[in-house]
C-alpha cells in the first residue's frame, strides 16, 4: 500500500479536520513509500521505535505522536534520537489524537465502554468527548472498581464513597481528569478516565459522584488497536499491535 493512501484512508476515516488538536494529526515523520507491515501502539516512545525496527515495519501508527504544541521547537535530544531512528530505517509515524479518541466505533471513548461491558454508550451533548451509558445493573462503586482493574489488567483507584450504588456512568480516557465537574453536571453517578488530580478527591467527596482513575495508558490502548485491526481486515496490511508497559 502506497503512504499516499494509507494516509488518504486514515484521514478519510478519522476526519482530524474536524478537531482542533494540541498536534498535528496524520503523517508526521514521512519514511518509505510503499507499506506492507504497520506497528501499532500507545505513544511513539523509543522503546516502540526499536520493536518496530527489530519487527521491519515500514509504519508507525500512535495515539500520542510528537511536535505538541507545548513542546519546545528544536529537535535536540530525546525528540532527536527519535526522529533519527525512524529516519535511518526509512519508517513512517503516523498519529491521530483527538480524533481517535472521539471515533465513534474505533475510538478509545468507544473501545472502553465495551471493553467495560458498558450499555447505551454515546457521546454526550455538551462535550463530546465525554461520553455516557449504564452498567447492566447497579453496582457499589467499590464493587465497579474492581470489575475495572480486571478487565483492564491492572489496579484502578476508586475516590469517594465505596457503599455508593452506581449505574449511570460517564467516561473518557486519558488526562481527562479536569472534566470531572462537566460529567458531574450530566447526573451521572460514576466517571471513569485515567489520570487523577488532588482536587477530584475532594470533588467526589462533596458531589456523591464516585471517580475512577484507572491509568491514562490503560484506558487509551484499545481505539489504535482497533484502528489497526480494521486497517489489516480493509486493507490486508500486516498489522501488529504492541502493549508496552506503562503504570501510568
């Protein structure tokens, strides 16, 4: 498959025009132009960089790319090592934010709810990326906690009262800790993200709304894992998704 159009079929099913983003989305560092085995992950670190290598990608695929808008300019350093390694095997970076997050079937928002067994999920009205559903039946915030740290493989931490029963949930992944206030806002019993902030303790605590903090990488890993897989199954590329660890 040529770059030209695996990029013309990712940018056709993400639409990052749509989205003002913190980074450029789509190609970010050009390498070969003709690809046949594509590397999936989290975030393009250079532990990513060299499994890809070691694999012979010819691409890069990620949800957190480079060249953020609060990054300085200069290619020096960490950024540098970086970019010369993919430069040197030829390989392409690719790497959609916002717009993966938001997909409304591969995105991360999306993933997670039906990897948490979520019901009825969508976007809400007021932020997009917020997004909403309901547990099969109700729950204790404890006992929902828990359920999160097993299908997501690791442990999840649960701010306010353990006893409160939950159904009504709201979630988005990442850093997304600073919408804890605009979920409360849609009556909403529970919201899961990843990150966690010292005021969110003491938001859960006054509100009743319980708050799961359940990893930033945790809860992001599955909406480019899903975008690989459909590229592999449309497009009949070899597409290998790589699950490096990160606690955070």
């Amino acid at each position: 498959m040529k770059r030209s159009d695996l990029l013309k079929a990712l940018d056709g099913k993400l639409e990052p025009w749509r989205f003002k983003d913190y980074a450029p989305n789509g190609l970010q560092v050009e390498g070969c132009d003709e690809i046949r085995r594509v590397v999936t992950g989290v975030t393009a670190s250079q532990d990513l960089i060299d499994e890809a290598i070691r694999r012979q990608a010819d691409a890069i695929l990620v949800h957190h790319g480079y060249f953020w808008k609060s990054e300085a300019a200069p290619i020096t350093g960490i950024k540098r090592q970086r970019i010369a390694a993919l430069l040197r095997s030829n390989i392409n970076l690719f790497a959609y934010h916002l717009p993966l997050d938001a997909h409304p079937e591969l995105g991360n928002n999306a993933q997670l709810g039906q990897v948490l067994g979520l019901q009825n999920g969508a976007p809400s009205v007021t932020e997009p990326l917020i997004w909403t559903g309901e547990l099969a039946q109700c729950t204790t915030a404890e006992a929902l906690c828990e359920q999160v740290g097993r299908n997501l493989g690791r442990d999840a931490l649960l701010l306010g009262d353990k006893t409160r029963s939950v159904q009504h949930v709201a979630w988005c992944t990442g850093g997304a800790q600073g919408y804890f206030e605009q979920a409360i806002a849609l009556g909403v019993d529970v919201f899961i993200t990843g990150e966690v902030s010292e005021q969110n303790q003491h938001l859960a605590n006054e509100t009743g709304v319980s708050f799961i903090a359940a990893g930033h990488h945790a809860t992001e890993r599955y909406g480019v894992k899903a975008l690989g897989e459909w590229l592999a199954h449309d497009f009949a590329l070899d597409v290998q998704f790589i699950d490096l660890f990160n606690p955070v």
